[in-house]
C-alpha cells in the first residue's frame, strides 16, 4: 500500500478491528483503530493525528459510519459485510465526499 494513501477501514468486530490493525502495524504502516469502547480523549486524538496523515490506516469497528466528516480520506476498505444498503452507503461515503 502506498505510504501517501489515507485509509479508513471497516471492520466486523472489535477482535477484527484491532487484528486488521496489528496486521498494518507489523508490516511498518502507522494504524490505529477505534471501537466504541475508545475513550472520548482518546479517540479525538487518535482522529487528530488521522486528519493530518500521521496515521495512514485507521480501522473502526462501527463507530465512524455515521456522522464523521474527514475530507482527506483517500481510500476505503470494507471487511464488514452489511445486507443494508443504506448503511454501505453511508461507510463508502466517508470517502467519496469533497
């Protein structure tokens, strides 16, 4: 995966999350993830260092399907399956907004 590239993937569960995550990790990718047991301080600078491209990969286990606005997303990955479409549209969203 090119260095340069903004990440945000989805993943199944927390155990997902945080496997995908490592997975990046070991192969020398700066990652990090959020579920919904972050905690609130945690998380903003986990999505600070996320917006300025510190962190290349961030993994989520539904928590920034809805409502999270990053512009500098470049790429999404999707490793949750969903049967609503809705809710796919509201993941690939993330990236495909100007």
């Amino acid at each position: 995966m090119p260095c340069w590239l903004s990440v945000l993937y989805f993943a199944v569960d927390v155990e997902h999350t945080k496997a995908l995550c490592k997975r990046f990790q070991e192969e020398g990718i700066k990652a990090e993830f959020v579920t919904g047991m972050t905690d609130k301080e945690e998380r903003r600078q986990i999505l600070k260092r996320f917006a300025s491209k510190e962190t290349k990969v961030l993994v989520n286990c539904a928590v920034l399907t809805e409502g999270f606005d990053e512009p500098k997303i470049e790429t999404i990955l999707m490793a949750r399956p969903t049967k609503s479409g809705i809710l796919y549209q509201q993941m690939v969203g993330r990236g495909t907004r100007k």
